[in-house]
C-alpha cells in the first residue's frame, strides 16, 4: 500500500457519515404523494360498499379496441417493447400535422413532469408555477434543486398575468394544468396566446393538458397552433382519462426534437409497455369509446355540479372530469364522513387547498350516491353546530 491509498484507506475507515445524510435537503422536504384511497381498501377496512371518485379516472372503462389491442400483445411478453415507441410516435404526429421527432412517449404524463424539470432545471435556477394547481409540478421543480416559486391563484384559476410578472432572469421553466387539476378551471387560446407572448424565448411553458378532451372553452388543436408559432413550449397528453388507460401507464408529449432529445437521453430505456403502446395505438383509433365518454361525463358533471349547488355549495364550473368544491375549513372531515358512507373523494390538504374537496366524476348512481351522501353529512354537521350554538 502506498502514501496516498493509506492515506485515503484512513479517511475512509474515518467517515461517519450515513446513508440517509447523502438525502439532500430539498428531498427531505417534499411532500409524498398521496393517491386516492383504494376501493377495495376502503371496503376490507370498513366493511361497506364503496364507489371512488378520487382519481379521475374513466367511470365507463377502457376503450374497448384498447383493450382487443392489449390481449393481442400480451404473447409477445418475452420480448422487450419498441423503445422508440415508432408506431404510437408516428401515428399521433401525422394527425398532429408534425414531425415524429416531435413527439415524446412517456410512462404517463407523470414522467414527462419530472424530465421536463430534470433536463433544464437545477440549483441556482427557478422554476415556477401555481399554488392550488397539480402537485406533481412543485416536486419536479424541488426535486431538480432549483427555487420553486408558487404565484397565488385568483378565484381558483391560474393568474396568468402575475405568472408572468413573476419571471426571473433565473426562470427555467413554467408549469401550468389547462384545464387545471384539482379546480377544473380553464383559461381560452387567447388568454394563453397574450401570456406566451410574454415569456422569453429561453423559458420553457410546460402545457399539461391530462384533460383537455373535457373542456368546453379551449380545444385539442388550440396548444398545438400555439407551438406552431412558439417553440418554447412543451405539451403534455394522456391515455389516463377519457381513452381509460390508467392502469397501462402512457401518455405523450408534443415538444422540439432538440429538447426530447435530452428527455430521451434520461429516460429509461424501455419505459413504456407494448402492451401500453398497443392499447395506446387502439384507443386513439376508437372515435366512438373517445365520444361517448366526452357526452357522459358532460351530463354527469351538470348533474354532480348542479345537485352540490343546491346542496347550498359553491361548486367551481369545471372543464374537466371532476368536480371541486370549498366545503369549509373541515373539508378533511367531511371527506372522512364521506368515506364512512361509502364515497371516496380527495381531500385537498395536500395540495394546498384544506378548505376543499374534489369530486371525480362518476356514472349516474356513484354520482347520486355522493349527493346523498354529502347531504346527509352537510345535515348532520349543520345540526351539530347548531346544538352547539344553543
Ligand atoms: C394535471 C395532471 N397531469 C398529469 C396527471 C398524470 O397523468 P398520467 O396518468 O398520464 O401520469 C394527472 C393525473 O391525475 C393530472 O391530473
């Protein structure tokens, strides 16, 4: 053994230093996503039948030829999938009207989220976005290292303006949800076009549209006309909502072959299953499972909307497939009452918002159950107060 290996041998056997010390500070911090609770959970724990509408997912199923399109795959299991995935990436950029390299497939938008930050982001650099908006979007930003700044909302929808005004020269990127989870606001083509034009060219506006076949003011072809004239911008997309596939993991991202480029360098090799882009691939193709579920979940959210409103709430008008609702500063019990009846809807705490609940939109029964259910507990909490008050 030489000077220099016993002298680093002996520093070695010196450190004392722990695995959980290499946990840099900014993890450390961050909150742990918290999913909607299980049904079967909620069922085992409080022997009840229980509907759940605290994920946003697709109450009528997958798409039917989805599904065909999975089976059929399920044989070639033994082999890896199309890493590249070309199929699905070609498919979706011809009806886009752009190139493949334009197009990013991702384990669901989730993973687009975290590489957006994780390519442009890290210490000494701001990334920026909203309170009351998707919480998936501070973690990647603090996860990267970089500052978060949070811009408060205005009456439960993205402040554009101040989004802007808050701009550094050490913004890297924005994140916004159009429309926006968990309030189902939406802002219009116009109102996003006015805001781009007021980011510079070298700050990326990641556009997370999870549910813009929902929306009523903004369109699939709005973001995409948007990206034709400015570059800096990042698309986001699902098969999680209305084509059903939350279970397969897939979603997709419109973007510069220049910044997908770096995002397939950190992603991992094989992040999509054939069986995902398969179904992916099928889902896209069925029109009528796509148009379906849009008139469904319109009917459902009036119905959901209009029975909270008369249940003497104030109920955000919704773009997407859910529904959120202020119920006061015990919005976290009334969701555990909820829950003993039988309903599971999220509670809001987490991403800033205590003070409500947001309620995924289900078929005519879940939906009916919840409106009883919530009657029955918004009843019994006004008779405990005023017993109270006495
Ligand atoms: C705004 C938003 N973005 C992304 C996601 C995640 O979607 P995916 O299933 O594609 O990862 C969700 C899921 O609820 C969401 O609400």
């Amino acid at each position: 053994m030489d000077w220099l290996e016993s002298k680093g041998r002996s520093r070695i056997e010196e450190m004392t230093r722990t695995i959980e010390e290499l946990i840099p500070d900014y993890l450390r911090g961050l909150p742990v996503y918290v999913p909607g609770k299980p049904i079967e959970e909620v069922e085992r724990e409080l022997k009840i039948q229980a509907v759940k509408l605290a994920s946003n997912e697709n109450p009528l199923g997958p798409s039917p030829k989805g599904i065909e399109a999975a089976k059929a795959v399920l044989a070639d299991a033994n082999r890896y999938p199309d890493g590249g995935a070309h199929r699905l990436r070609e498919t979706l950029a011809e009806r886009i009207g752009i190139a493949p390299e334009e197009i990013f497939v991702g384990l669901g938008s989730s993973e687009i989220i975290d590489l957006a930050s994780r390519v442009l982001l890290r210490a000494g650099l701001q990334g920026l976005t909203s309170d009351g908006t998707y919480a998936p979007f501070s973690v990647a930003i603090r996860a990267s290292g970089a500052e978060l700044v949070l811009v408060p909302q205005r009456h439960y929808a993205f402040d554009l303006n101040a989004m802007t005004e808050a701009i550094t020269p050490k913004t890297g990127l924005i994140y916004l949800a159009n429309p926006n989870n968990p309030t189902g606001s939406a802002f219009t083509a116009r109102e996003f076009g006015d805001f781009l034009e007021k980011v510079p060219d070298g700050v990326l506006v990641v556009l997370d549209e999870a549910y813009i076949h929902y929306a009523v003011s903004v369109g699939l072809r709005d973001s995409v006309e948007a990206y034709r004239k400015r570059k800096n911008l990042l698309i986001l997309r699902t098969f999680s909502k209305v084509y059903g596939l939350a279970g397969l993991r897939i979603g997709y991202a419109i973007g510069t072959a220049e910044l997908l480029t770096a995002m397939n360098k950190l992603r991992t090799p094989f992040n999509t299953s054939g069986v995902a882009q398969a179904a992916a691939l099928a889902a896209l193709d069925d029109k009528e499972h796509v148009e379906r579920c849009i008139a469904a979940n319109a009917i459902e959210r009036k119905r959901l909307s209009e029975g909270l409103t008369k249940l003497g709430l104030r109920p955000v008008v919704s773009e997407a497939n859910f529904v959120f609702v202020p119920v006061g500063p015990d919005a976290k019990e009334v969701s555990d009452e909820l829950l003993h009846l039988g309903v599971i809807v999220r509670p809001l705490g987490w991403m800033g918002l205590p003070e409500a609940i947001r309620i995924s939109v289900g078929v005519t029964e879940e939906n009916e159950k919840c409106l009883a259910a919530l009657g029955q507990v918004l009843a019994k909490r006004a008779g405990t107060s005023e017993l109270a008050a006495r």
